[in-house]
C-alpha cells in the first residue's frame, strides 16, 4: 500500500490541476456566450478529486459562487473526500 500514496497523490494534484482550468474554461466561455460545460461534469469532476481544484476555480475565477449546488455541494464533496482519505489512511 506505501508505493500506492505517491501515485495517488499526483492524480489527486493532476484532477486538482485539470478541474481548476476547467472552471476557468466554463467562466471564459460563459463571458463569451459559447457552448458551456454542463454543471454535472463540473461536479463529476469535483466529485472524482478534484473538489479543491473546483473550490479554487470558483473563488480565482467568480465562477459559480452564487450557485448553492456549487457553493455548498464542492465544500460537501470536499468534507466527504477528506473523511474517506482519514478512513483510508487509517486502514492502511
């Protein structure tokens, strides 16, 4: 299980890295009424580890902050994700 947390662990900051731009993406699009991204894979993608990435989007790029799916659903996911990796950690 030891050699599995660095590789976990540059997933994790690459879904971060990913779903952060993709925020930005969505918000540049929006600006310039293009084709959005639907709001389940901006979750999905907070949902699948990138729900720091997602809090970080909102806030850099006043995306979605007024949305109570976004504004209370990342935290949620974010809560949930820490509460699985203290399981996990402690597991192994």
């Amino acid at each position: 299980m030891q050699e599995l947390k660095p590789i976990i662990v540059v997933i994790l900051a690459a879904m971060n890295l990913i779903t952060f731009f993709v925020y930005g993406i969505d918000k540049w699009k929006a600006q310039h009424k293009r084709w959005r991204i639907p709001e389940s894979a901006l979750l999905g993608l907070a949902a699948l580890g990138g729900s720091v990435g997602a809090w970080l989007g909102m806030r850099v790029w006043h995306h979605k902050t007024q949305h109570k799916k976004f504004k209370y659903g990342v935290p949620a996911i974010f809560v949930a994700q820490v509460a699985l990796a203290v399981w996990w950690l402690a597991a192994n």
